[in-house]
C-alpha cells in the first residue's frame, strides 16, 4: 500500500490548497525542515489539521503535548537531554503500557530498545510535530521556573505564619486556578494564585513544609493529587491560659476550684471550630506540673499538652479510655467525645479522677438532656458526675483601628431586649475595614459562653428529667447567664458587633 503525502492529505482534507503545498516543496531547496512544519510556519495550515493529517500518513495518533500534559514522574524517567536527544518523552503510565510522545514515530528500533530502558512492558506511542516539540520545551521550562517561585513563597508565607492569627491555610482547585487561601480570624483571604497545571506541585511543597515543621503545621489532605483539597493547621502548642479566653472573672473562680478538687466530669460545649479544644487545654494545664495527665483525641486538633494517646476514630475512643486508665492518670482530657461515651467518662470520674471532655453542642441545658436520655440507671450516673459545662461560641471582634458607632445601634438594642437607661449611655460598633485590618474590618475573636456549675438540686434536676425551663431557672439560681446574655454584654462593651451576634446566635436563648 503506498503511502500517501502530507501535503495530499491536508489538500483532500480541504486544510489547505495545492498553490500553498507547491511553495512549501519549493522551500525545501533552501530550508531543510519537513513540509508540515514549512507549511505550518507559513500559516498554510493550522496545528490540529497538520497533526490529522501525519496521524492519518503513520497510523499513530498525534498530539498537542502542552494539552496533554505530562506526569512529572514519568517524564523523569528519560533525563531532559537524552529526552532531546532522542525525540521521546514519557508522558503517563495506562496499567502495563508506558505511553510516550515521539517526534518520530517511524523508528521502531528505537523504540522497542527503550522499553527495556524504560521498564515498561509495553509503549504506547503518540506522535508530535516538531512546532509542538518546541512549544512543550518552551512551557516546560516556564512551569518548572514557576514552581520554583511558588515553592519559595510558600516557605516565605509559612514562615510567617502566626498560630495567633491564622486558624489555617487551605489549597483547592477551581477551574484554571489553584489558590492559597488564609482564613484568618474566620475569614478568607488569597495568599496565592498559580495556574491549574502546578495544583500537584503546590499541594506537594505543602506537604513538605508540614512535615519539615516538626509538628508545628498539621496537613490534611481530601481527593485526588490532581484535585485534592489540602488543609493547614498551625499547632498550638503553648495553650493558653484560663484568664486568656475571656470567660467572667466569677466564672473562672469556680471553675478553678472544681479543677483544684481533682474529680468529676467537666464538659466543654459547641460547634466545630468554637474553640472547645482551646478552653478544654486551658482549663488542663495549670494541673500538669503537680498531677498526671493523659489526652485522648481523635487526632483533629493538637491539645498543645505533649504526645496523646490518639483514638483512630471515634468508635474506638471506649477503648482508648481503658488504655488510659491503665496508666493511673489523675486527669483525662477527651477531645472530641461524642454522647454515648458519657457513661464510659462519668465512670472514669466516679473512680476519683478529673474528666475533662469536649463534646458537640449548641447549649448546655439541651445538651445535657440530650445525654441524660438513657435509662435511669445510666442518667443518674451521668448527673451525679457531672461537676460543670461550658457552651461556647467565636465571634469576630471589630477592628479598633477603624471602629465606629453603628447607625442601627438604636433598633439593635431594642431587639436585644436593652434597657432603655442603658441603651441611652452607650453604643454598639461595627468596623468597615482599613489596612490596618486587611480590608476585613476583624481584629481577632472573642469568646461567648455560658458555664453552668452543677449543685445538689441541679443534679437532682437532671436525674429527674426536669424541663429546660426549670434547669434555666436552677442554673441562673446559682449565677449562670446564657450565651445570648453574655453576647449582648460583649456588643454593648464593644467587643463585638451585632451582625456578629445574629450570624453566630441565630436566636435569643429563652
């Protein structure tokens, strides 16, 4: 079968016409590249015509080589200049088949020695024009000095990470882009911005720095290398202390006497990412110099209180609770407990020592009931060991630098329930953001809590299956305030704002 030309199969495809192939054969006297290339720098054809017409001359699929990519690893198979030298490069792996792109696709000598040189047990062969060939060089070159660049501004960027500020760093994928974003005091800011094609590069420098860190950066990865989603998160590994977080003065005395007593389940209340591991670690360090401490956690959120014993899930923390107890503790942190561990932690408190549980949650009093559904026996238990709970929340604090009284001030007070007297004396803020700020118009986070301790006739309350309405009427008997109360008293001191307050507390606690 005789081979048709180039030049007669672009004609018949109607790609171009035989005045224009006539001038690139004569050319050719003159310029030694071949006719497709001739015709291709004259504008006679276009890329993609060209590449169907050699794909139809050898029976082998020609290809745009910046289009299709290559994965970085099997590319590295062939080094750069035996990869010139040659006219191949190794594109990807298909199971058993190496696929790689060549120049020449008629030299089936060579190609059938590099499948031993690239151990593969078989090639898969695609062509390339040599317009193409340049065009790949010319972009490998660009992509590899870019993810130079990026690489070091992620060292510069996670080198001035500040765990103070920064809740994490977040790498994902949306369309062309891959984006480095800074949520920064519950907001989002770009960080970085590079083209799709260096996501795999990025996500991997991530990874690097996290594990260069020595545990100061946790990585988590969702997805794909090519489409996954990569989380930072800054350890903090010096907890703060109790006084730091922000709760009434009236409220840490008590607390800080039911930690000095050394027994009793404490727990500490809220949504994901409301600070519970924070203000749990908090309320456990100052007992680490004179008492023996063991963490358990499901491994989300360092406690900042050396290496725990780390639950692979949730489902196994009962187990983990055994294991704990074998090395006598005098306290337990848990974080993150669910409901039906609370027999198994009441049980460890009733022995004589400090529990001290995270646990998701909107508000005490529901939570608490939600827990104290099983039968007597098991509600009894829990009640009469529980010693306190914490619920909590975040919300953004307003930018002093540009802080200045909200014009609804008036008609938030009268919705917040305000005395009139009060209202009268003072106003509420709101921030519209300066550079001092990011544009954000944040300036930190502020915590909101209600703490309810326990006493003889709550407990009996608890046992009891009492309303929520009576437990209110109990809690408030002994000092407490709701979360709604203490957020109010924030706005009006100017801690926070009121469109805080709504976003945050959907509604006013009855």
């Amino acid at each position: 079968m005789t081979t048709r030309s180039v030049g007669a199969l672009l004609i018949q495809a109607g790609a171009t016409t035989e005045e224009r192939v006539a001038e690139a054969l004569a050319r050719q006297s003159t310029d030694a590249r071949r006719l497709g290339a001739l015709l291709l720098d004259a504008g006679a054809v276009s890329a993609g015509a060209l590449r169907t017409a050699l794909g139809a001359q050898s029976g082998v699929r020609f290809v745009d080589l910046v289009e299709v990519g290559c994965d970085p690893e099997v590319g590295a198979l062939l080094p750069g200049h035996f990869a010139e030298g040659l006219g191949v490069i190794p594109l990807r792996r298909d199971g058993d088949t190496l696929i790689v792109a060549t120049r020449d696709p008629g030299a089936t000598v060579l190609l059938d020695e590099l499948t031993d040189v690239l151990g593969a047990a078989q090639l898969g062969i695609v062509g390339v024009t040599a317009a193409d060939w340049d065009a790949f060089q010319r972009y490998d070159a660009a992509s590899t000095e870019l993810a130079v660049v990026v690489r070091r501004q992620v060292e510069r960027l996670l080198s001035d990470l500040d765990p103070t500020v920064t809740d994490s760093l977040i790498l994902e994928r949306t369309g062309r882009l891959s984006r480095l974003r800074e949520r920064r005091h519950g907001r989002l800011h770009t960080r970085a911005a590079v083209p799709a094609r260096l996501h795999a590069a990025l996500a991997a420098a991530l990874e690097d720095a996290s594990r260069d860190s020595g545990g100061q950066i946790i990585a988590r990865t969702f997805g794909s290398p090519e489409q996954r989603t990569l989380t930072l998160t800054p350890a903090r590994v010096a907890p703060r202390s109790a006084p730091e977080l922000g709760l009434a003065t009236e409220d840490l005395q008590h607390l800080d006497r039911l930690m000095q007593r050394g027994a009793g389940l404490v727990l500490v209340i809220g949504p994901h990412a409301s600070g519970r591991t924070t203000t749990a670690a908090a309320l456990v360090t100052p007992l680490a110099a004179s008492r023996h401490i063991v963490a358990l956690t499901t491994g989300r959120q360092p406690t900042g209180l050396g290496a725990p014993l780390t639950a692979t899930s949730p489902a196994l923390l009962h187990d983990a609770v055994d294991g704990a107890l074998g090395l006598a503790p005098d306290v337990i942190l848990v974080d993150v407990a669910r409901v039906e561990d609370l027999p198994r932690l009441a049980s460890a408190a009733h022995d004589g020592r400090l529990v001290v549980a995270t646990l998701s949650g909107t508000r005490v009093v529901e939570t608490l009931r939600l827990a104290l559904t099983a039968d007597r026996l098991t509600r009894w238990r829990i009640a009469a060991a529980v010693s306190a709970a914490i619920a909590q929340r975040l919300v953004r604090a307003p930018c002093p630098d540009c802080a200045c009284d909200d014009p609804e001030s008036a008609a938030f007070m009268t919705e917040f329930g305000v005395p009139a007297e009060v209202a009268a004396r003072v106003s509420l803020r709101r921030a519209q953001g300066c550079t001092s700020c990011h544009g954000s118009g944040v300036a930190g986070r502020v915590l909101l809590s209600e703490v309810l301790v326990a006493t003889d006739e709550l407990r009996a309350a608890l046992r009891d299956d009492a309303t929520p309405a009576r437990l209110l009427e109990l809690a408030r008997q002994s000092g407490a305030h709701t979360l709604w109360e203490d957020g109010v008293a924030k706005a009006l001191a100017g801690q926070t704002t009121a469109a805080e307050l709504r976003r945050v507390l959907t509604e006013p606690s009855p």
